[in-house]
C-alpha cells in the first residue's frame, strides 16, 4: 500500500511497482486513509511519506507508528523529502525489523529502492546512507562513537543500512571474517548486551540515535 499526496508521485510508484510484479492494494492521499485501507486488508509492506495532509508536519510518522504498534507483520518504509534527524529516530527506535527510511531522491534510483522493499519484506531494515551519516555525527568527546575506528565506523554505517556480514564485506571490498571481526569489536565497545538475534546488530546504531 501507498500513502503520498503528491498524485504524480504515488502515480509513478503504483507503474512502477506493478510493472515489477508487485501488487499494489490501495494508493491514497492521506494518513488516514492508509489506515483505514490497513485494517480492512493488511499488506505485506506500506510506503508513507512522513509529511502528509491536512497540516503536512508529521501524519505520516504517526500512520506508520500506529502500524507498527497495531500490525507489525506489515513492514513499513518512510519516504522523507529531508533528513528529519528526530523523525528518523523515532521510528528507528521502535523496531529494528520491517522497517526502512529513505529520502525521496533515493526513489529515483530504482535499484536501489526496490531492493529496500526486498529487504523490508524479508524481515530485515534499510536505512538511507545519508541518513545514517547525518544520525551518526556527534560533537562531544564523550560520545562511545569516538572509540571506533575509521573501518569500524564504516562497518557500522553500512549495517545501519541494513545489510548483511556479506553484503558489508561487499559494499566495504573487505572479507567476510574482517566484518565480523569488527562487528565484534563494535558490540564490545559500544558496551552492547551479549544477546542473540538481529536486533542486536541495529541497537549498534539505535543505541545513539536515543542519546
């Protein structure tokens, strides 16, 4: 489902998605709209746009927060116009799976847009690297940031993204092993509790989105 009041927008993403084999459920206008369509037919995956009407602050956050809460099978991507540094956080912090943030510029980069819905969809996040860039800069010198090194640093960026070890080690032009190596080194110096699973590997990134 599609939720974005610009027509030629939402338009140009409903061909888009149909000609790549996606079923399209319901396009609206309007934050309220989307949630109605919601709870009569959940989808696999909705795409807001944060501002929306009637006063075009914040909707749209709030649609995809209340789907969160309410439905969080359905994997939701918020598309944003800027970087809107608070927005993006508290998103973020809500889940770390089925989630995304991308700038609408990354639209237009189609490759790179549907293969954000793909990982969405299989349970997993993608966050604009801009985005993460923007997120990740600190001025004090107390921040734990300051610990990383520059290659754990961009191990970090990169799985803030929502990549996996091997597509890191791609992006990166490193090894698998270097990856988890500072994967680990991260963990440890960000002082991240010894817990399972992938949530772990984006509290990394949300840890500091909260301080």
């Amino acid at each position: 489902m599609l939720a974005e009041d610009s027509t030629l927008l939402r338009e140009g993403l409903v061909r888009l998605l149909v000609e790549e084999g996606h079923e399209v459920l319901a396009a609206v206008g309007d934050a309220d709209a989307l949630l109605r369509e919601v709870e009569a037919r959940p989808p696999d995956l909705v795409v807001v746009d944060i501002r929306m009407p009637p006063t075009h602050t914040d909707e749209g956050l709030r649609a995809a927060l209340r789907i969160r809460e309410r439905r969080p099978a359905v994997g939701v991507l918020v598309l944003s116009q800027h970087i809107e540094r608070n927005y993006a956080a508290q998103l973020l912090t809500s889940s770390a799976e089925r989630v995304g943030y991308l700038l609408k510029d990354r639209v237009a980069q189609v490759e790179e847009f549907l293969d954000a819905l793909d990982r969405i969809h299989a349970g997993g996040a993608a966050i604009d690297p801009e985005v993460v860039r923007q997120l990740l800069i600190r001025t004090t010198h107390t921040d734990p940031m300051a610990r990383l090194t520059p290659r754990e640093r961009g191990v970090l960026e990169t799985l803030a993204q929502g990549h996996t070890n091997a597509g890191i080690a791609e992006q990166l032009h490193i090894s698998l092993s270097t990856v988890e190596k500072n994967l680990n080194a991260i963990f440890d110096k960000l002082e991240l509790p010894h817990t399972t699973g992938y949530n772990r590997r984006i509290l990394a990134v949300l840890r500091y989105l909260e301080s």
